[in-house]
C-alpha cells in the first residue's frame, strides 16, 4: 500500500477491524519510511450488475437510485432508513449471488414490492404505483384488493407481471 504522503510502497499494519456490517475490512497502517498513519479499506471486488429498463436501454445498477426510490415512497410510514437500507442491501446481494450479470428493472421493482408488502402497505402502494404505472383508480383498487386477500396471486395484481422468486 503507497503512503500518500511520501508513494513510499511499505507500510506496516496497526489495526484492522471489520466495517460496513462485516462487509469491508477496516486496516491501520503507518509508513516505515515517514512514520505517517493512514487508514485503507478492503472490500470484495464486485462484478457490476446491469439493469435493463423498460424501453431497453441498459445501465449499471444504482444502489443509491433504489434507496431513492425506496425513501420517496416509504416518507411518511414509519419505516425508518436503516429498514430500507437493509432491503437494498438484501436486493443487492441477492443480485449478486445470481449467476447472470443482467436483471431487468421488473425483476428489482417485483423484489422490492415483495419486501414492501410485509413491511408497509401503504409504502407497497406507493411504490407500486410509480412502479406499475398505474392509469386510474381502478389500478389502485385491484392493488389494494389483492392486499386485502393474500391468497390471491400477485401476477393479477400486477398486469400480468409475475413474481420473481431468487
């Protein structure tokens, strides 16, 4: 590791601790050429996910854009950022164990929706109401009569969109 103030390539390790929940470790380190301490991150490099939207376009995904969306569509409901956070990373991490790199936006809009229904109805609403494009008020009934009888099959809700099951 190069010390930033002297690109001296030697260093010596302090400390080192997990951070972000396990998922990066935390190191300590003091050059043996100048004495300077500095702190460095090591993380599991990832292979980047793509995203296909809706029109075909495809972009890299953005963890930032779903907690976004997340945060719009939970304002309000009680549910605190660190439960969204939580789902993000879950989402997330259920992508990456995927064998494929590319997922559609359904896919990941199905994903949350299937989290949002235990956690908040009024967030699935939300969230499905932006997601799913609805048109009118009927779009909102059928939703909420779904949510109201459990037994019945999402994919009918959904305008003919199926659950992704991972």
């Amino acid at each position: 590791m190069q010390c930033p103030t002297c690109q001296h390539t030697d260093s010596r390790v302090l400390e080192s601790r997990a951070a972000d929940g396990g998922r990066s470790v935390r190191r300590r380190r003091e050059c043996l050429n100048c004495d300077f301490r500095f702190t460095t991150y090591e993380r599991v490099e990832t292979v980047p996910i793509t995203v296909i939207k809706r029109l075909g376009t495809r972009e890299t995904f953005n963890r930032a854009k779903l907690l976004h969306g997340l945060l719009r569509a939970c304002e309000k409901t009680g549910l605190e950022p660190a439960q969204l956070e939580a789902v993000v990373d879950e989402i997330e991490l259920g992508l990456q164990q995927r064998n494929g790199r590319e997922v559609t936006s359904s896919e990941i809009g199905e994903l949350v929706l299937q989290q949002l229904r235990d956690m908040s109805e009024v967030a699935y609403v939300r969230f499905a109401s932006v997601y799913r494009q609805f048109q009118s008020v009927s779009d909102f009934v059928a939703t909420l009569e779904g949510l109201s009888h459990p037994s019945q099959s999402r994919g009918s809700q959904g305008k003919g969109r199926l659950a992704i099951v991972s």
